[in-house]
C-alpha cells in the first residue's frame, strides 16, 4: 500500500512539474510571468492538495517523513 501511495504521489508530481514546463513555454511565447504563474498555480492547485493529503497519510501511518518538492 504504501509503495502504491508513494507512485501516487510522485505521478501527481509529475503533473504538477510537466504544468509548470507548459507555463515557462507560455512565457517564451510572450505571456506575461506573473498571469503564467497564477494560471499555473490555479491549474495545480487540486494537484496539490491531493500530494498533501497523501503525503500526510504517510507520516500518520508509516511514520514516515516525506518532503514535499
């Protein structure tokens, strides 16, 4: 189970991550950085809390401490 949350985890990530390479292709392609940032951010935001809860879920069961990236 919890090899099966940690590929969760690092598949939501990647997501996030991949977002955030299509906001820096924005840029270069003239959008302002800041309206990329808060699209981006917008974007990933449901990502985000899905990695923290799993990464909370974790440290409750496993005692484990994940770092978020």
């Amino acid at each position: 189970m919890d090899q099966n949350r940690l590929n969760y985890t690092d598949c939501l990530k990647i997501q996030i991550y991949e977002d955030f390479l299509q906001s820096i292709a924005s840029v270069r392609e003239g959008t302002r950085p800041d309206i990329a940032f808060r699209e981006h951010e917008a974007r990933v935001y449901q990502l985000r809390m899905k990695v923290a809860a799993a990464e909370t879920g974790h440290v409750r069961q496993g005692n484990v401490i994940s770092l978020v990236a």
